[in-house]
C-alpha cells in the first residue's frame, strides 16, 4: 500500500497539472503552496479550484522555507514532487537573495523533511539553463553547468548539489529534472506563449529578443507531467534528466506558428537579448527514454494550437 505524495508548488501552473495527474491514477495527494506574489494569487487559486473536489486532494497553504512546521506536511508521505521556487531569470537579476532563500534555502527544508519522513523518491524540478550557453548541443546530462547567466539557475544548480548531498549522507534517492521551457494551459503568465497570446487577443504589446533569433525547446506540459510520473515511479539513487522536446524551435517561427492560429499579427517589439539569456537551449533526452521511457508526444504545431485553444477560451 502506497502513502501519500507530497508536492510543492501544487498551485503552480505545472504543479496543478501534476496533482490532476496524479489524482486521476488513485494517489493521495498532499499540495502545499505559499501563493507567493511573484505573478497573481487569484490565477493560483484558480489552478487549484478543479482539484479541491477531487477524492483524494488535501491542500495545505505552506511555505517551504518554514523551519519546524514539516511534521504533519509529511505525515503519510512516502514520495516528493519538489516544484516550488521562485521562476523567473530575469526577476533573480534583481532578487538574488529571495530565490537563494527559497530555491536553495527551502530545498534543503525540503530535503531534511524528505530524510525525515524516510521517503523513497524525491523528484526536484531543474532547469534547463542551468547549462548556461552550453557546450555542445543539444545539452546532455553529463556536461559542465557551473558557468549559470542568473542567479535563478545558479540556485537551482547549487540546489541539485544540495539533494546530491542528501543522497550520500542519508541515502535518500532524488530524481533531478531539467525541464526545458514548459508551455501549455495554464501557463505562467510572465512566459512568452502567455504574453503572446495576450497580446495577439488585445493588441498589448511584447518583446522579442534579439528579433526572434534565439531558439528554445519548447515541451508541453502533459509531457513534462509524464516524465516527472516516470521519475517518481524510478527511483535510482541519485539521477539528472533532461526532460525537453527534443525539437528546438527558433523563436521568430514560434511566433509566427500562434500568430497563425490567432489569425493575426502580434504586436512585437524586438529589443537585444539581456546577458541574463540563453541564446539556444535544445534537449538530449535519451537518458530519460532509457531509464523511464520518456517519450514527447505532442509537437510545438499540436501543443500551441491547444494552448491558444485554451487561451482563447477563458
Ligand atoms: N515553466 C517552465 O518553463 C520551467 C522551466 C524550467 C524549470 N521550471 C521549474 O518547474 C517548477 C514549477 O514551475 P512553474 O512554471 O509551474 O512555476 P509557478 O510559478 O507557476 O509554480 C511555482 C509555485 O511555487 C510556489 N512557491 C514559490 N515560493 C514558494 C514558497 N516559498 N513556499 C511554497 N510555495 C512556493 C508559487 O506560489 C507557485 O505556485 C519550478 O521549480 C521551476 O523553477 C519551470
């Protein structure tokens, strides 16, 4: 008999789409979030509104970087889905400190409840800019990301050290996951579908970096969702993935692709890319496939034509 699985962040845009996940194959799901500011409480509220009825779900308003509160946030736990952090790379240009107090600080919270609720599978949510420009493409598990262009990625890279740490000392098995730019229904409101969409619906206007000339492996949540499944289900140690397409796209055609399905044009405004980004960011995911089959099933064409049907919607 299984116990519960904790996940932080469940309020999140693919926290909530890991709960449901979850809830639809008969876990106990335990969710706590903060609601912190960083984009709209109200749009976090509404993420999580579908799931307060499931059988099942039980919510609890939480901060990670609590020091002695874990005892009953872990009560009957035995597995951790570890989503919540402060997300944005240019926003941890001018807050170092907050996403050291909750990517790093709180991971470790984390962590030690983890150790003390004995778990059996810790899966944490990376990123992929933790590879920095990069060193060969696509990006593989196995090369340097120890020269980070934010703070946001620099905390997350220390905070996969910090769980490597946990597993030598305490034996606990962490599945770290380096989601590549995740998009899909209920998508953050500060990424580039979203203000897209936003713009191509009222005209608003959004910037562009480097005039579209940057490419990102964009990959549908349901996708990311069924790779963090499969890392759960997987406990092997201490493991990195890449959980990406696998199909970079340049960001000009990314544009053009919704702007076809809006059936107009966005109002765009390029500016030169920040120091902060990536130029191009591309996933080897055969290491996900072999360990867990990991396998993307929906193509940037399919996954933005059922987000701007979602978007369009609301
Ligand atoms: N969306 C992407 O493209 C992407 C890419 C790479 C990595 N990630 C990682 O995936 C995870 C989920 O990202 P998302 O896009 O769903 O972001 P999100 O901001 O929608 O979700 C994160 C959630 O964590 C919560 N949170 C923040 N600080 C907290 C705290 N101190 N205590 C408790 N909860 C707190 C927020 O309120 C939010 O609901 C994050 O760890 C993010 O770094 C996301």
């Amino acid at each position: 008999m299984s116990g519960a699985v904790l996940v932080t962040g469940a309020a999140g845009f693919i926290g909530s789409h890991v709960c449901e996940a979850l809830l639809a194959r008969g876990e106990t799901v335990m969710g706590i979030d903060n609601f912190d500011p960083y984009y709209s409480p109200v749009e976090k509220q509404a993420n999580l509104a579908a799931l307060h009825a499931r059988p099942g779900f039980s919510f609890l308003e939480f901060d990670v970087r609590n020091v002695d509160g874990w005892a009953p946030v872990v009560a009957g736990v035995d597995r951790i889905v570890h989503l919540a952090a402060l997300a944005g790379v240019r926003a941890s240009v001018e807050q170092p400190l907050d996403y050291v107090a909750v990517n790093v600080a709180g991971t470790v919270r984390v962590l030690a409840a983890a150790v003390q609720a004995g778990v059996r599978q810790l899966v944490f949510a990376s990123t992929s800019s933790v590879y920095g420009q990069g060193v060969e493409f696509p990006f593989r598990e196995d090369q340097p990301a120890d020269r980070p262009l934010a703070p946001y990625p620099a905390t997350k890279r220390a905070a996969e050290m910090l769980a490597h740490s946990y597993h030598v000392a305490h034996g606990l098995n962490v599945s770290v996951l380096r989601f590549f730019s995740v998009y899909g229904p209920r998508g953050r409101p500060d990424m580039m579908p979203r203000l897209l969409a936003e713009s191509l619906l009222h005209g608003s206007s959004v910037t562009l970096f480097a005039g579209g000339q940057m490419w990102r492996d964009w990959t549908y949540v349901s996708d990311i969702v069924a790779g963090v499944l499969g890392a759960l289900d997987t406990p092997r140690g201490y493991e990195i993935y890449n959980l990406g397409c696998g199909a970079p796209v340049l960001m000009a055609d990314f544009v053009t692709h919704l702007e076809r399905l809006a059936g107009r044009k966005a109002n765009v405004r390029s500016v030169p890319a920040p120091a902060s980004e990536v130029v191009r960011t591309g996933a080897d995911i055969t290491k996900a496939a072999a360990h867990f089959g990991y396998q993307p099933q929906i193509s940037v064409e399919a996954g933005l034509k059922l987000f701007w049907d979602w978007f369009a919607a609301r």
